[in-house]
C-alpha cells in the first residue's frame, strides 16, 4: 500500500479556499486517488477521486501532481459545514485503510 | 434508498459476551468491509470480503469474526468482547467492477461499549 503524509491539521476562514496537501511518493501507476472526509459523529463520505487528470465535482477539485507524488484536494469557498477530517487515500478497491487525516478547522 | 443499513446503532456488552453487528446493503455491491474507530483514532480496517463466500484480514481482525453467505449482508461477530474493543464500528460497501467510482458508502456505525 502507498504511503501518505497529510498535515495534522490545518485552518481556513470561511469562504476562502482550501487547498489539502497529501504526499503518496510511493503509489503505483495504477492507483486510483481518492478522497474522504468524516464530519463529526458521522461516518466517513466520498469527496472526490481522479488518476492523474485533475477532477472537479459539486464537492471539490483534485489536483494530482504531473508525478503523481501528491495531490491536493481543493475546496472553492469553505463553509463550517466544511469543518471535518480529510482523508487521502491512494491506491486499490481492496482493502482500503485510512490514515489519520487532515482535521480541518473553519473559522467564521 | 436505504444504502447501507448497520444494526444496532449502540449496545453495551459485558466482557466475556458474544454478538453480532449486523450490516446490509442493498445497491448490490460485491465489495464489503468493517473498520472500527476508537475515540480521536482514524478507521482501522478490520475485515473484508470482494464477493459472497470470500473474506480477508485487515489491520486488526483479532478477537473478530466474518463471513459472506449473500451479497447483501456482511455480520461481525465478537466472540467473547473485552474492553478493548469499545470502539464506533462502521460498515462500508462499494462495487467498483462494475465501472463505478469505486466509492466507499458507509453505514451511520453502530457504538459499542464493553464493561
């Protein structure tokens, strides 16, 4: 499995963009990029997914490096509802694992 | 909609006690999954299955049971609960054979507490 590497924690005020860093230096060429997030309480959501084309959906944009070292995920105008655990998850459909995630905080 | 349905949603067990948490989906997904969150953790992946009839280890399947006799439902059986595993369970599906996203859905998780 790739490793990963996404900061702690990171803060953003309302209505500004976020931009998520994740570092997966060893992915495979055939993992797929995917991301979640957990509000509190809840279980974790899809955000967003991509190869190696950057992707845009109703939730977010993913920018995945020409390398495909890393990623960021990217939220146009965060909301508190925003406010949750990144999750940035390379490789397969098996056997997913979850790291620790960036704990985002959104400041009204 | 139900999407996936995970049953009961809290329990509380005394060590030693056996059970089962149930999990059912109904999108027909072949790829199932358990992970358990311990407070201010991440999800650790416990088991999996890819399909009726097949499952494998995750990170932490000891003291935790599995099987897959449909594609729609994936139980957890903790054989004799110890404190350790008070934890919040949730149960995922996807099917991602089958040109989809490949997305993981979740179940609301299903609290457990062992005394």
């Amino acid at each position: 499995d790739a490793k990963t590497t996404q900061p702690n924690s990171m803060e953003s005020n309302e209505e500004e963009p976020v931009h998520l860093p994740c570092n997966h230096s060893t992915i495979s060429g055939t993992d797929y990029i995917h991301w979640y997030r957990q509000l509190p309480s809840q279980g974790p959501e899809y955000v967003i997914h991509g190869l190696t084309s950057n992707v845009n959906n109703r939730m977010a944009s993913l920018a995945i490096a020409e390398d495909r070292k890393s990623s960021t995920l990217i939220l146009h105008r965060a909301t508190l509802r925003d406010a949750a655990v990144y999750y940035c998850i390379p490789g397969g459909y098996q056997k997913v694992t979850f790291g620790t995630g960036t704990k985002l905080q959104v400041i009204p | 909609n139900a999407g996936v349905t995970q049953t009961p949603k809290f329990q509380v067990l005394k060590t030693g006690q056996s059970m089962t948490l149930q999990c059912a989906q109904d999108m027909n997904h072949e790829y199932m999954s358990w992970y358990r969150q311990d407070p201010g953790m991440g999800l650790r992946l416990i088991h999996y299955s890819v399909g009726a009839g097949i499952t494998d280890q995750g990170e932490v399947p000891n003291g935790y049971n599995v099987s897959r006799s449909t594609t729609e439902d994936f139980p957890l059986r903790l054989l004799s609960a110890a404190p350790s595993q008070t934890s919040v369970y949730f149960c995922a599906s996807s099917d991602p054979w089958r040109g989809g996203s490949g997305e993981l859905f979740f179940g609301e998780g299903s609290r457990l507490t062992v005394l």
